[in-house]
C-alpha cells in the first residue's frame, strides 16, 4: 500500500495518529539511543559492514501497516475503496 487519501480530522484519522504517536512515545529513548541514520546519512558508520540484528526499535510495519489495516476493518463502512476511474469520463469529441 503504498498511497492513501483520507479525510483530515476524522476520528479514522485522529485515531491513527494517537496510536502511531504513542508507540513512538513508549520507544523515544531506544529511538534516540538507535537512530535510522547517522551524520553521513548511513544506518551506521560503516555501511558496507552488516548492521547489528535487530538493533532498531522498530519493525517494519509497527508504526503503520499494523495500525492501519485493523482500523480499515473498524471503519470499513466509512472507506471508499479504489478511485472513480477519469478515462470512462473523459469525452474525446
């Protein structure tokens, strides 16, 4: 998934963001102590070498695929799904 459009300002919305604001909340310290990158843009200093198993307080989804697509079933009768498709629309006379 890559684009989502939504609402601003919805409860679908608020609550997403209260859930990915406090997980980022719970791991703040092992985030400033673990960042993604350092000065020279790299996860680490050598970015040739193999970083460190599981040394990012994150996992891949945690902050939105795993919040996101439980609350889609929440709100799924508030969701559109897909968009109106312009080329039916479009007139070429």
């Amino acid at each position: 998934m890559g684009w989502v459009i939504c609402k601003p300002n919805t409860i679908f919305t608020r609550t997403l963001l209260h859930k990915i604001e406090d997980i980022l909340d719970q791991k703040y310290s092992e985030l400033v102590a673990h960042p993604g990158y350092n000065s020279a843009g790299y996860y680490h200093e050598n970015p040739f070498q193999m970083a460190e198993e599981n040394i990012y307080p994150l996992r891949w989804l945690e902050i939105l695929g795993e919040i996101y697509h439980p609350l889609m079933l929440e709100f799924m009768d508030h969701i559109k799904y897909g968009l109106p498709d312009a080329i039916k629309k479009k007139k070429y006379s």
